[in-house]
C-alpha cells in the first residue's frame, strides 16, 4: 500500500526516489496536542534512562504561524506537563478576573447573574492567553529536550506499509508551479518513517480525514460538527481596559435557529481579543460568518470597548464542536489521532487547548510503553482506554449534550443548557446525538431570505480583503492551487444555480467569488487569500472542495493571536 499520490507519482520518477527519515515517533503538526505528545516522550525517555527519537513537523513557516484560538486556557494540562511551566516562563500572564455572559438584542444586552451561570461558563483559575505565543513557548521547551522540529514542512502525504499499518507521511514537493511541472529551485518531498505517527493538524485535519475513512474510525459515531471561529486582536484605549475580564455573548445579530456567541477576553498590554464563532450547520445560503462578525462589534455594549482603538490583527479557523458523540476511535494501525484532529474540544466550556494538551500526553504515553516492549506499527489501543479513564473523557461525557441541545434554538436551548449543566450537573440519564453532517443542512437559497449587510466603515468593521492584509498571509502565486475542486462543473451548475453561491460568503477570506467570464459564470479562486480555516472544506454543500497542503511556509502568520 505504500504507493505515492498520482500527484507526486511524475516528480518522483522523475527526480528519483524520495529520501527517508527514520523515527520512533513522527507528529504531525505543531501545534498544543502535538509538541505536548513530542515533549512527553522526551519527558518519559529520561525518566527512563532511555532513548527515543521524534519529530514534528509543521506546515507553518514557524511554530505557532498558523495557530489561532480565542483562548481562555485552563491550565489544568500544562500543569501535569510540567508543574514549574510558570518558573519556565510559560507566557500565561493574565488570570481571569470577571466573568460576564450577556445575552444581545439588537439595541441593548441583558447580563446573567453569576449565580445563574454554569460551571462550564466560569473561568477563576484560567488564563487569557495568546494560544500561539504558548505554542512558541512550547516549542522552545520541546526542543530544549531533543525533539526535532521541522517548521515549513507540511505532511502531504500517508504512508502505509504492505499490511496497512501507516508507516509514517511524505512532506510536500517545493518548488512547483502552476501547472504541476518543477520550478529552478524544486525540491522533492521527503518521507519519515515512525514506529508510530502521531496525527495533531488541527480541526478537520487534511490527513486525519483520510485517516479517518481508510480505517472507518468514524463508524457507529455521529457526524461531526464545526463551527468557524472569526477572530481579531485589538489595542484599545487604556481607560477602557479591564485586564481578565472575560465576556461571552449570545444572541443578536444571528436569528434565534442559528448556533453561535462571541467572545471578548481583555489581554495584557492594553490588548483585547474579540470573535465570533457560527455553528456550520446553519441554514440560509446568503448567511456570512464575517459579515455576522462585523455587524456584531456595532452592539452599543461591545462597540464602546472599541472607541479609539486599533486592529492589529485577524484570522479564523473552523472549530471541531461534536463532542464525546463525534469523536472517532483514536488509534490506528501505527497511530493516532490527537488534539482538534480528533476532535476533543469541550464546547461548553469554549476550551481546546488543555484538551488537546491532554490527549497528546496520553497518546505519547501509549507509544512510548509500546515502544518499550519491542512494538511497532500495531494499534495503541492503550491510548483510547486511558482516554476512557481519564478526566478529559469524564469532561466531555459532562458536556456532551451542551451542543446538541443549542442546536435546537437559542431559547429553548439556553434553558435546557441551564438544566442539563446546572442541575443535572451533566450527568442526564441519555445522550442526545448529532443527525446531520453540517453540508446537508444548508437549504436552496429560494427558500430563504437574502440578507443585507451593511457596509464596512473602515474604523470598527471591515472588509475581507484588509482583513486578509492584517492576517500576513502569504501563499507564492505560482504553485498548485491548494483548494481543489472534484469537478469544476460544480460550483457553478449547482452551488451557484441551487444555493446562491455560499462559497462567496462562508470564506472568511475572500477566496471564492463567482466571476462572468464570456457572459458565463465561473468561480474565481483566489488561493493566495486562504488562511487555512478549512471551512470551505466543511460546509461546502456538495463536498465538492477538497482542501490540500499548499507548499510549506505558506498561509497566515499570526503574530499573538
């Protein structure tokens, strides 16, 4: 089974064959999940008195690059990692001081009393932090312990060995163009071979949805869900800020069917932190994630945060919301599945980051124990039973029917929310579950009503394309287009005809556009915008579009977000 992609196939005959590496471990990604499993089995190795080889790579230019979340961090992971993380100078410097969760009509708020607020929404003992500096810190840790990491070099491709076990992945070829033919500076990909892989891209991870289908890890679960999260960073008058403050909204300007909230976390340095998060499984073809965003910061409640401040920055990323119901088997014939790859985001508490700590941990204590008794390329089916025992499942299990529940509607679920959290404490006699792939929901646009976005005034909301800007996103314009299409037909024969053209408006960066060309319509992509969020990837109704590694280095580079 160990054949290369038909993309590669040319290339590799062409230029001879691909170099390899040889591992113990291999991550894939470089994010919380994956340096905290690379950094435990350093940890273990020492413990031990032994050896163990790993590397991580990451599609990033650098580590933390691509790395964005809101973040309130519970540091209850970090702190199993490593119990001294704050003589380390791990950057978690502003504690939560306030919670506030604040329910929005369209002129005015109306805040929960703390007593009324469950204990997913309360957040004494945790950070706001800027994820990707954490990740940076991470990184430095990781390799002060012997871990190779390998920035600028994306995971492209699986490796299987002859009985089906991975093998380890092939980074990307560099240095190809438009056209699929090298360029003066190609270079071919390489392969590392692990005794085990560890997968930790992200949510909707391109390799671990491969994983997923080759090995069925998905069967008997529910269809997992996403939401996109739509994120800026602001400096704001220092009269105005409240360092730990945290708010959470709900309500306008999404209608009472449409799963979503806002955040807005007061970070040091007179910096805040505000985004809005959309459930995919929405309805109207005409709703823009973005446009939803920017209408939101115009609230007389959020906008005067904002008086006299500045943009610094901007990004966005899908969210995997499933929950325990969604998440697949864990491991695999020579690996596994780790972090928002899996899934393991806890959507009540509107946390991942420790989750995703977790999980990596647990998953490297599994393939360093299998390590150690001579194993290899088999199932760490000890992983999955640890998960079983551990607090993040019990978590989970707590908070697995939160997002069910608010999928039925903002009212009727806030209340059943407040029952099943506060006084069933989580723990209800039944699971309620996922029925629909978040695709499917999106109704033709004939039956559904336009909506009118108001216009960026440039000060407190904007357009795509400045947003873009602020993100320093970067793709070279003459390489392979990343966003590919099953068939080019399809987005003007149905997405266009059927559904109005979504594509134009749930990227949050402006990729997709629909352009007359001979007085026919054709759908424009404009590659060079992506920032990587994978919702295309997700929503798009026909699952036509299929997102794929672009060359190494490519993509945002978010600087504290």
């Amino acid at each position: 089974m160990n054949q290369p992609t038909p993309a590669a196939t040319p290339l590799i005959e062409q230029f001879g064959p691909r170099e390899a590496m040889e591992y113990d471990v291999v991550v894939v990604g470089g994010g919380p999940a994956g340096l905290s499993a690379a950094i435990r089995l350093k940890q273990l190795a020492a413990e031990k008195g032994g050896e163990i080889s790993v590397c991580v790579l990451e599609k990033g230019g650098e580590l933390g690059a691509h790395i964005m979340s809101g973040a309130v961090m519970d540091p209850k992971a970090l702190t199993e990692l490593f119990p001294d993380w704050k003589q380390r100078g791990a950057p978690l410097n502003t504690a939560v001081t306030e919670d506030r969760f604040l329910f929005l009509t369209a002129g005015k708020a109306f805040k929960t009393p703390a007593w009324m607020l469950p204990e997913c929404l309360l957040n004494h003992g945790n950070y706001i932090v800027s994820l990707a500096n954490v990740v940076r810190w991470l990184g430095r840790e990781a390799e002060a312990l012997g871990v190779e990491v390998f920035p600028g070099f994306p995971a492209a491709e699986i490796l299987y060995n002859g009985d089906g076990s991975v093998k380890g992945v092939a980074t990307g070829n560099m240095g190809v163009d438009r056209a699929g033919q090298p360029k003066a500076d190609f270079q071919l990909g390489m392969e590392l071979h692990a005794k085990y892989t560890l997968f930790a891209e992200g949510a909707r991870g391109n390799l671990g949805k491969q994983l997923i289908a080759q090995y069925q890890l998905d069967q008997g679960k529910d269809p997992q869900t996403y939401g996109i999260g739509i994120k800026e960073l602001w400096e704001i008058d220092p009269k105005l800020h409240q360092p730990g403050l945290v708010v959470h909204t709900a309500g306008w300007p999404l209608d009472s069917k449409t799963y979503g909230g806002s955040f807005l976390y007061h970070m040091e340095d007179n910096q805040v932190a505000v985004g809005y998060i959309v459930g995919l499984a929405y309805e109207n073809p005409y709703l823009s994630p973005f446009e939803e965003f920017q209408r939101y910061k115009t609230h007389p409640e959020i906008r005067r945060f904002f008086e006299g401040g500045k943009r610094i920055s901007y990004g966005a990323r899908a969210i995997t919301a499933g929950g325990l119901q969604s998440l697949p088997k864990l491991s695999f014939a020579g690996g596994a599945l780790i972090g928002c790859d899996a899934g393991t985001l806890n959507v009540s508490r509107i946390k991942g980051s420790h989750a995703a700590i977790k999980s990596g941990m647990l998953a490297a204590e599994a393939a360093f124990d299998a390590i150690a008794a001579g194993r290899r390329s088999d199932e760490l089916s000890a992983y999955g039973s640890a998960f079983e025992r551990s607090w993040l499942h019990e978590e989970l299990h707590k908070a697995r029917n939160v997002k069910p529940w608010l999928s039925k509607g903002m009212y009727a679920g806030a209340l059943m929310v407040g029952i099943d959290q506060m006084l069933l404490r989580g723990k209800a006699p039944w699971t309620l579950h996922h029925a629909n792939a978040d695709h499917t929901c999106m109704k033709p646009a004939a039956d559904c009503t336009p909506i009118a976005y108001p216009k960026p005034d440039g000060k407190l909301t904007f357009d795509k394309l400045s947003s873009v800007f602020i993100s320093n996103t970067n793709h070279a314009e003459d390489q392979p287009v990343h966003l590919t299409l099953k068939d080019a037909g399809v987005p003007v024969a149905v997405n266009l005809a059927t559904y109005a053209g979504p594509e134009a408006r749930y990227c949050p960066a402006g990729v997709y556009e629909f352009v007359k060309v001979d007085n026919a319509d054709r759908l424009q992509i404009n590659a060079q915008n992506c920032v990587h969020c994978k919702t295309c990837d997700i929503k798009d109704p026909t699952q036509n579009i299929v997102w794929v590694t672009p060359e190494g280095g490519g993509g945002p580079n978010y600087p504290n977000m």
